[in-house]
C-alpha cells in the first residue's frame, strides 16, 4: 500500500539513513546488505513520489514513470552514502559488478 508508505515518516527517516550511510565503513556482506535494501526502498521511493505529487492519478506501473526518453531505471532515485544514484547504477554497479548479484 503505497498511499501508506507516502505517508509512513519512518519512511523518510530510513531514506536520510541511506543518504547519510558510512559507505566506506561497512564490511562486505554489510555493504551487499545496504545496496540491496537501497534498491529496493529507491525503487519504493519512485512509486511514492508520484503518490505524493499525483495521488488522483493511480499508477499501473513503475514504467510509467519514464521521464521523457529516460526510463525510470536511469533516473535518480535518491542518495546512498552522499551520493546519488540511479536504480541501474545500483544493479549494475554496486551489486552485478562488485558481487556477482
């Protein structure tokens, strides 16, 4: 239920969590453990955003969050360890490259 995680604040707590996260700090399976759990809450926060800013307009699927030609999977979908990030940059960097996921 999105409609509840928009308007959940822990949610937003836990993406400033991830923004402020200690990358370089972290131990390897700590480390896979928080790019996995940040693709999946980043993934989330795409869907929210537009239950925030559109709530009359259900959507059908994160597809339809295309910006123009930019698929959603290239867009921003928000910051880990200060730095932003697009969800493909998390799949294909941090997780496919350095972990074989």
């Amino acid at each position: 239920d999105y409609e509840s995680v928009a308007a959940d604040p822990d949610f937003d707590a836990y993406l400033k969590e991830l923004a402020d996260a200690d990358v370089a700090a972290l131990q390897p399976a700590e480390d896979l453990a928080l790019w996995i759990n940040a693709y999946n809450a980043l993934c989330v926060n795409h869907i929210v955003r537009h239950v925030r800013a559109k709530p009359e307009e259900p959507l059908a699927s994160i597809l339809h969050l295309k910006k123009g030609s930019t698929p959603v999977w290239d867009q921003e979908a928000g910051v880990v360890g200060g730095q932003g990030v697009s969800l493909n940059q998390i799949e294909h960097e941090m997780l496919r490259k350095r972990w074989n996921e």
